[in-house]
C-alpha cells in the first residue's frame, strides 16, 4: 500500500557525470527516505530552474542511516540539464516518496531486468533482495547501449548473484536486447520464479510476455506523463486488461505484467 | 491563521478561508490530506463528474509549457452514480468540516438538470457548472461559448436544484461578459473565471502535436494577467460574486483577483507543484490582511483604484 507522502526541501549532496548524458545525484533528504520502498518514485522541483512541473524520478538507491537519496537520470531536455547543473549544497524540493513499489517473496530466486536509465529503481530493489533478505541473491540483466554504460556495476555488483549486459551495439557483453539473453538465464538458474523489470515499454512487454508463457511471477514499472504523481491530474491513467482503469502514479508504478501487457 | 479575517461567504457558500482547490486540479480533496490540513481549505471544488463514466482522451495528456502546462485529459472521471456512492461519503468522512463544491457537465441540456438533481445532496455545498471544458467534443465548451446555450443550461440548472449554483466560463470567447451577463440573467449564482486557454504544442521532431487530442488547455503562471484582466472586466458587467482562477500560485496572486473584483479564488495548476499551495495562499493573504489592518478579505474585492 501507498505510505505517507511528504514535501521536504533537501540539499544536493554530489551530481556526477556517470557518462556523457547520465548523472547520478545524491540527495539528503531524510524524512523521505526513511519512508521509501524498492520501486517507488519522487517527484523533484528544481526551485531555481526554468521549468514549471516537477518531475518524477524512481528511487534508485537510499542511505536510511544518512538520509541519503540516489537519483540516476538522462539529461534529456531543459529540466535535467538545469538538474544537471546544481552543485553541492543547493536546495531540491523532493516530494514523496510516491506510488506502489516491488512486492517481495521470499520463495525462489528474482531476475531483475532493467533498461537504459530504467535501471535505476534496480539498484535499490536488488539491495533489499541481494543484502537485507534472506533469500538466494538476485541474477540482474541490463540492457545497455553500449561499452561506455556499465558505471552501473558498481551500483549493482555488490547484491547481485551474477551481473548480464546486453549492448544494443556489441560493444560489451551480448549484442541485443536483454530479452534475447533471458532463456540461457533461466536454463542456468532454474530456481528463478520472479521477474520485475523496469525499462522502454517494448522491453518490460516482451519479457512480460515470456514471463507470463513460462509461467513466471512478473511486476513491471511503467512510465508515463504525470503532472501531480499522487492521482489528481490523471494525466498518466491507462486502461488494464481486466478493464478497471489505472493511474501510473498512484496504482503503480509496479504492475502486475499481466494487467498490463497479459 | 485568523480565521475571522479570512471566513468567506461565497454566494451562499460559507468557507473557512476565500481559497478554493480548482476543479480537476484538487481531484475530490482527499488526495491533499497528507500535504495540507484540509480544514484550511477553503473549498474542495471537484474533479469534473458526468452523467457517465469516462476514459477520458487517447494518448499524451500532460505537456509543459513556458510557466505553465497544458493539458487534454478529457473529463476522466468514474460517473455521478460511482460519485454519490463510493466517492462523497468518503469525502464527508476524511473532511467533514470543508465546503465541497461538486463540478459537472452534460451533453445536451437535459443532462445538466439531470446532474444538478442528482448532486442536490447532503454534503454538496454548492454546485460548479462546467460549460467550458476545452478537450471533451460534446458538451462542455459547445455551451461556454454560446450565450443562449449558457443561458439554457443555467436556467435548466436552478430549476433542479437547492443549491447555489456557479457557472465556469470559458476565456475561449471573444467577449466573456457577454457570456457572464447571460448566465446572471438566467439566474446564476456566481460565475468562475477562467476555465484553460485552448493551446496547442508540435513536436518538431515529429512533426506531429504532442498531445494526443491536438489542443489542449492552458493553465499555470503563464495565464494569470489575462485572468486578472477577465476578472476586472466581468467584474464590471454583473453583480452576481465571482469566483477568479487562473495561474494563482502566491498570496499575491490571489490578492490581485481579489483586487480586480474575484470575491473567492481558486488555485489550480500550482497544487501539482506544490500540493501545499491552496493553505499557503490563504495564509499569505491573511498576512497582508494583518498587515494593513483589514479585518475580512471581503474588504479587498474590487478594490482596484482606476484613476
């Protein structure tokens, strides 16, 4: 269920360059970190920036000790370049923490899949599977353009039983999509029951749609247009197959695959 | 907060303070109750409710624009029936203490008499005709921009009702007190002013509208002095209590409506970005109220010294 929500202005804490167009910001921000679940999303407002709406950004990693917030994005447009730009010490209005996160079951082994900057929200949920859980660690697959995206291992490394790229150019790892790198997983790791992904719809519907064949557990994280985050301006509602209509923001963003792509 | 200061009575309507959560922004107030405390809000106006349910429009609904948004969400809602069953006891239960004012449309005239006997219930203060939706083909904007259609579905309305009865207009319309005169003279209550600007975004990579629907509304900072202007001048055409929005994120925003002639105001678009935003402004005009020694916000409407 949807926890509390909150407002709070926090101070940026480092913003890195972790390739040419992804930075990694960290946020001190305490009182929504202590709240935040794998899988669930803030919405920031840059207070000296140009642009009007906050935007929503999945909780890559928290520190609960420090009250620290890890956010990995694309500078994709005006916004995140202004992001881009903050130094140490200035002020971020973060508000949440926002939507549904993963569910979590003890019983077997996750694949976790992510795409592009969709693996962000990975980082966290495979810290809770791979090093606060009891469970066998996480096998994670990560779809990436190429050679120079794999700052990623040193988020992940650490909570995962064994790390797999994909590169769209062939650069490093498997040349593909992450898809294509799934049923040699599965072979090797037969004790996997549970997929969640976080990536470009045409990723998160494939894999659905083979998690769902081979009778998988699988939770998808979706992204769309939002204005609010919290279920007012229904910018981001869709219609799920059972016909009952969805609102990204407070519904999901996890979902059940089947819901969305079954 | 002195709540004396800022105790309104709007056409009828008693609120705790002059400033109002704007329909379709503020979804039915509940949604708020983490962010502010919902006795300070001076009314939850509700999202958009219709005679049926609706999906609302296909494709992208939300696009930033310079100091504001626009948005073609197309009266998403689950319907008068699902409203009146599951929606407003939950609203009296988690705020029985704030003025809740319902917003509804139609598609033809007969509609709008239906939806005001429907919503003519306890814990419904007020009701909010909405005839100026720019993103929905039937109803809607069809009577906003029509004096005769505004004034027939006003007339439509007061006769199915006990309440006091608002009507939201449309700044889609070359002269807006026309329309204010029709819908006062068919017997509206109070009018509000204004509904989005229709606007439209193109993605010069596509080639194509970024919005699903075409057009959108406007709404957010970027409209505010011409909701200011429309304000001061319908503010001059009728006598009935206007209701002014559009672009309010500051005290001082709020208090240039009031100046111009807005006896309440709402806050829209800025509750997505600061969900604190409706309480923050009534305690920032409460502020200026102390300040110069004014004892009710009453005193600052149509106060605007021209020569």
């Amino acid at each position: 269920m949807a926890t509390k929500k909150l407002v709070e202005t926090g101070n940026v804490i480092s913003n890195e360059e972790l390739s040419a167009d992804v930075n990694a910001m960290v946020l001190e921000c305490p009182k929504v970190v202590e709240l935040a679940q794998p899988g669930q999303f803030v919405m920031i407002k840059n207070e000296m920036g140009s642009t009007y709406l906050r935007r929503p950004f999945g909780v890559a990693d928290v520190d609960k000790e420090k009250g620290l917030l890890l956010l990995i994005y694309r500078k994709a447009g005006k916004g995140t370049n202004e992001l881009s730009m903050l130094e140490e010490g200035a002020p971020i209005s973060v508000e949440g923490p926002l939507g549904n996160g993963f569910s979590f079951d003890n019983d077997g082994r996750t694949l976790l899949v992510g795409g592009g900057v969709g693996i962000a929200p990975i980082i966290y949920t495979a810290r809770k599977l791979g090093a606060e859980m009891a469970g066998p660690k996480p096998i994670i697959l990560l779809g990436v353009r190429n050679h120079k995206e794999l700052f990623w291992s040193d988020f992940l490394e650490d909570f995962s039983q064994k790390l797999v790229y994909t590169t769209d150019d062939g650069s490093y790892g498997r040349k593909g999509f992450a898809i294509d790198a799934i049923p040699d997983i599965l072979k090797a790791y037969p004790d996997i029951k549970h997929i969640k992904v976080c990536g470009p719809t045409i990723m998160m519907k494939g894999i659905a749609e083979l998690a769902i064949k081979q009778g998988l557990e699988c939770e998808v994280s979706l992204e769309k247009r939002m204005a609010c985050g919290f279920g007012v301006c229904l910018g981001c509602t869709f219609e799920g197959k059972s016909g009952k209509r969805w609102k990204v923001c407070g519904d999901g963003p996890v979902f059940d695959a089947e819901e969305v792509f079954g | 907060m002195d709540m004396q200061r800022l105790a309104t009575d709007f056409a009828g309507i008693k609120m705790a303070t002059p400033v109002m959560g704007a329909s379709g922004t503020f979804g039915f107030g509940v949604e708020y109750s983490d962010f502010l405390d919902l006795n300070h809000v001076g009314a939850i106006i509700s999202k958009g409710i219709t005679p049926l349910p609706r999906a609302g429009n296909d494709g992208v609904r939300i696009a930033e624009t310079p100091s504001g948004m626009l948005n073609c969400i197309g009266l998403e809602n689950p319907g008068i029936d699902v409203f009146l069953r599951d929606i407003l006891p939950k609203v009296r239960k988690t705020a029985p203490g704030t003025t809740f004012i319902a917003n509804f449309s139609g598609s033809s005239v007969e509609d709008y008499g239906m939806m005001a006997e429907k919503l003519d219930v306890d814990g419904v203060d007020g009701i909010e005709v909405n005839i100026s939706c720019p993103n929905v083909k039937e109803g809607g904007i069809v009577f906003g921009t029509d004096p005769k259609a505004a004034a027939a579905v006003t007339e439509m309305v007061k006769t199915h009702t006990s309440k006091p009865v608002i009507v939201k207009l449309s700044p889609n319309v070359t002269d807006i007190t026309v329309m204010a005169k029709a819908v006062e003279a068919a017997g509206a209550d109070a009018v509000a002013l204004i509904n989005t600007l229709t606007g439209m975004v193109i993605d010069i990579n596509s080639w194509k509208p970024l919005l699903g629907n075409v057009t959108g509304g406007l709404s957010g900072p970027a409209v505010k002095p011409i909701a200011v202007r429309m304000v001061y001048q319908v503010a001059n055409a009728v006598k009935i209590p206007i209701l002014g929005l559009g672009g309010i994120a500051t005290a001082e925003d709020a208090i240039e409506f009031l100046l111009a002639g807005a006896s309440a105001v709402a806050v829209g678009a800025e509750n997505f970005v600061h969900p604190d935003a409706v309480v923050k402004v009534a305690e920032g005009i409460d502020t200026y109220l102390e300040k110069r020694g004014l004892k009710n916000v009453s005193e600052l409407v149509g106060k605007v010294k021209i020569n």
